[in-house]
C-alpha cells in the first residue's frame, strides 16, 4: 500500500495529521503527484473502479489547509484526481462538518471505500479520535465500500436529498 503526501506546510504542525502519517511511516512525503490523487475538486468519486490503479501506483494526499487554499489552488491537481463522497469529519477541528475532512481521515475513507477497511481502521487507530471519524461516518462508508462511482454517486444524491428534505 503507497500512500504519499503532498505537504504545503499551511497548518499547525502540532496537529497536521499528515505528517503525523509520515512521521510514523503510513505514508511518505513527495513533491508530484503519485496514483490517485484526492482532491476536493475532482469531478470523479473514488470507487472500487481505482482499485488496481491505486494497488499500481498508490494514493496522494494534497495536505493543505482548509482555509487558505481556494479553488485555484486545488486545480493543479485535477489529473488523476478523486474526490470523496459525502462524509463528515471526525476531527475536533471541524467535528461533524461535511466535506471538511483532515488528511488522514480523508485517506482512511479512501481506502476502506477501496475495500482496505483493516488499514482504514488501522490508520484512525493512531489518533485519539479517530474511532469518532468511523462511527460518525460507518453507515455511509459500508454504503460506498466496493461500489463502482455511479453506485456512489447514485448513494450521495440520495443523501443529500434527504438532508435537503430533512
């Protein structure tokens, strides 16, 4: 399993998770993108179609914050990349705001949508509240997980709907 990160130094070191995952050797630093690429602004949602592109080629999180980096910024990195469907975050920084994921969440949702729910588990495990990201987001993962992108697709706009409606 490679996972590579993309770090641009904009957060707090003390709670970048990132570089938490590098630090403990989950993931190791590069400077282009390698694989699948999760970003936020991609059209396409990660599925089990990026399964034997990722097993290739491996998984690259762009670590940046949330606040300063705009649209323009994540366009450099369309090709290859993936987005994630809906989910909400665990972390105490953005506790239950949707879309708003920290690295390492973001990268434990990609691999258990891919169907590596060990690792994902095994990922969350090193951070205090990473159980809180899995169960917040447990239902919506075993939705996704092993889907095919229009299946996911199909399962957020029903959800989104629904909170709409709500």
């Amino acid at each position: 399993m490679k996972i590579y990160v993309i770090e641009f130094n904009q957060d707090d070191p003390t709670k970048n998770t990132a570089r938490k995952m590098i630090r403990m050797k989950l993931a190791e630093p590069t400077k282009r993108p390698q694989g699948i690429v999760l970003n936020p602004l991609a059209e396409r949602i990660i599925s089990i179609d990026d399964k034997t592109s990722f097993e290739k080629e491996g998984l690259t999180v762009l670590d940046s914050s949330w606040n300063k980096s705009n649209e323009n910024f994540f366009r450099k990195f369309l090709k290859n990349g993936r987005r994630l469907p809906f989910l909400v975050a665990g972390n105490p920084i953005n506790y239950a705001k949707p879309f708003k994921l920290s690295s390492i969440e973001a990268t434990a949702a990609a691999l258990y949508i891919l169907g590596n729910i060990v690792e994902a588990n095994k990922l969350m495990s090193v951070f205090k509240w990473g159980k809180t990201f899995l169960d917040l987001n447990r239902e919506l993962l075993d939705a996704y997980v092993n889907k095919k992108e229009e299946e996911i697709r199909q399962i957020e706009n029903n959800i989104i709907n629904s909170i709409k409606d709500g």
